[in-house]
C-alpha cells in the first residue's frame, strides 16, 4: 500500500524493462549507492501498510513498533521533526503517527508542513501526544492531523483507529 517516490519509480522501470538487471547497473543509472539501491529494492517488494512513528521519546517508540508490527505493519521510525520529515518525503508511508512536543519543531509544524507538500499531503496523520486540552486536540485536527489520540492510549483502540483511518 506504501506508494513510491520518482527514484523508486524509475528503478521499478528499470527492472520492468530489464528483469536481469543487476543491483550495480540500477546503481550506475540512478546513481545512487549500491546499498541505497537495496534498501529501495527491499522497501518495494514490501506490500505492507507502511506506518511512519515521530516521537522524541525512544522509549516510547519501542512497544508501539513491536505492537504494529506484530499486527503486520511496516514500521519505521524518526526521533524528531526534522529527521521524520526527511522520512515521510522519502518513504512516503500510508500513516504517520505523530508526536506533539518535540524539541526541534513540534508536531502542529510537522503536520502544516507535511499537508503542504504535493508529495506528501495525502499522507494521513493521527497526533499520538499526551496533550489532551480541547483546544490543542482542535489546533491538532485544524493543522491537518486526521485523528487526536492522547498519551497513555489502548494499542487495540490504536490499531482499529489506524484501519478505520486507512480505509477512507
């Protein structure tokens, strides 16, 4: 379900037109590294609903990765603002879980911004934060954010909001 960027689309041509095409001549084409190319190569071939998580707090990250993924997500993971917006423009998941207080740019900032980029706008994004004022839940949902669920949260509630959310 994840969807491609314009270098993963031009490596999917290229094996389209060549099925023997090795990873060092997709490399030489594109050029990007070898393991660059693997890492592309692997991320396609995975079919999963792809789920991007952006939270300072590592500790945090841990049991909600090994949650999704035993529910047969593709997770991926970034430690602030700025490294998460790097990876939503890069791998473009299907749903970005998203932190509010960060220290570099805080989630409002991520979520603006990730709806207003043409390669990114249609990624849906649900605000995992322990803010729970009415008012930040508004700005959240104001900003683009598709869902507002606050700290602690229910992985199952989590997991069936995620599908709902999905299925739009």
């Amino acid at each position: 379900m994840g969807k491609k960027n314009s270098t993963d689309e031009i490596i999917v041509r290229l094996i389209e037109k060549n099925p023997d095409i090795t990873e060092d001549e997709i490399a030489s084409k594109t050029g990007l590294d070898i393991d660059e190319i693997k890492n592309k190569i692997q991320h396609l071939s995975d079919t999963r609903i792809k789920i991007l998580i952006i939270d300072d707090d590592r500790d945090a990250i841990l049991p909600l990765k090994m949650s999704l993924e035993s529910a047969n997500f593709n997770v991926l993971e970034a430690y602030s603002g700025h490294e998460g917006l790097e990876k939503a423009r890069s791998e473009i998941p299907d749903l970005v879980l998203l932190d509010l207080m960060m220290p570099d740019i805080d989630g409002f900032e991520v979520c603006k911004t990730l709806k207003k980029d043409p390669h990114t706008k249609s990624i849906r994004i649900i605000m995992l934060t322990g803010k729970d004022a009415i008012s930040t839940k508004i700005e959240g949902l104001e900003n683009g954010a598709d869902d507002y669920i606050t700290k602690p949260f229910n992985l199952n509630e989590l997991k069936a909001r995620i599908r709902t959310i999905l299925r739009r």
